[in-house]
C-alpha cells in the first residue's frame, strides 16, 4: 500500500498503531495467528502503512 493512500487527519497515535498491529498477530489464548489471512493481511498492510505516516509526521492531528 502507498503511504499516499493514508488518509491525512488520523488521530491515532503510533502507540495505538502497534498495539493494533500486534492484535492482528495474536489468535485466540493470545497465540500468534500465522498465516494471516486476506482480509488480515490488508488490514496489516494498511495499519504499517498508516504507521509510516504518522513515525515521518506525515499525519496531522484534527484541530
């Protein structure tokens, strides 16, 4: 995914953004789910890319 496809005025902070991607990883009894599936891979892809933004400070905050 782009980083140009990051939607600008996210809130989330990178700490948010970790603790999102790191429950992608975990199954059920917090055991890691590998492999992803389709629908989690994207969802990974865009939390990165969305990561990204924010760690450049790409990403304003809404006023």
């Amino acid at each position: 995914m782009s980083p140009d496809s990051v939607t600008r005025g996210s809130v989330r902070s990178a700490d948010d953004l970790n603790r999102a991607i790191r429950a992608l990883w975990l199954g059920p009894g917090g055991h890691p789910a590998v492999p992803l599936d389709d629908e989690r891979r994207a969802e990974y892809a865009r939390l990165c890319a969305e990561l990204q933004a924010v760690e450049r400070g790409d990403v304003t905050t809404a006023a």
